[in-house]
C-alpha cells in the first residue's frame, strides 16, 4: 500500500471510531426517562420500606397508599411541619415533581402482607 492509501485507511478508520464512541456516549449517557427516574427514586425508599413500598413491618408500608395523602405527608416532611428522624431529609431532597411521581407510584403498586416463614420441621 502507497502512503497516500494508508493515510485515508487511517483517516476513515479514526472516523468510524470516533462516530462510533459519539453514538455509544449518547447512549449510555443519554437523560433518563421519568418512569426510569422515578423508579430510581423509588429504589431508595426500599430499604426502609420495602421492595415497591411493601415493608416488612418496622417502617410504614407504601404500596397502595393514597396518592394524596402521601404528597401531603412528604411535603410536610419536606416544609417542617411533621416531625421525624430520618424523613425531613429524604424530602428536602425531592422536588415537588418527583413527590408527584412517587405518590403515583406508591399508589400503583399492590400492598402485599407481609408474612413469617415458618421453621422447618424437626427443628
């Protein structure tokens, strides 16, 4: 191969790679939707209140709660105006949107009760 060949071999070849990186970076590291955002927001309240809102007993269950009524709790948390441990900073670090979109979740998912598994036999 002529000098001249390997230089546009080259050329086109640091195209491909370059367009190619573009195209994967926007891919990877595009906004995320807001039903993924928030079911990521909604992954955080699971180690407090369970998978979905369904708690194991120790934290309020959220699943199937009133849209309503958990706006309402959250931005109390979030204004002050109820108290709490742990829940005031939770809130104070949501927007009024993202309390919206939580609610909605909440109230969509199905409440399931909890339950104790029971021993095994002979022991």
């Amino acid at each position: 191969m002529t000098v001249k060949k390997l230089t546009v071999l080259a050329w086109v070849s640091s195209l491909y790679i370059t367009t190619s990186a573009v195209y994967a970076a926007e891919v990877f590291v595009s906004e995320p939707t807001t039903d993924q955002h928030t079911t990521i927001l909604a992954a955080s309240c699971a180690a407090c209140h369970g998978s979905q809102g369904n708690s194991l007993g120790v934290s309020p269950v959220l699943a199937g709660l009133d849209a309503t009524y958990f706006s309402a709790q959250m931005l109390a948390f979030k204004n002050g105006s109820r108290a709490s441990t742990v829940m005031h900073h939770h809130a104070k670090g949501l927007t009024e949107a993202e309390i919206e979109q939580l609610a909605d979740y909440f109230a969509a998912q199905p409440r399931v009760t909890a339950s104790v598994p029971q021993p095994l036999g002979g022991l």
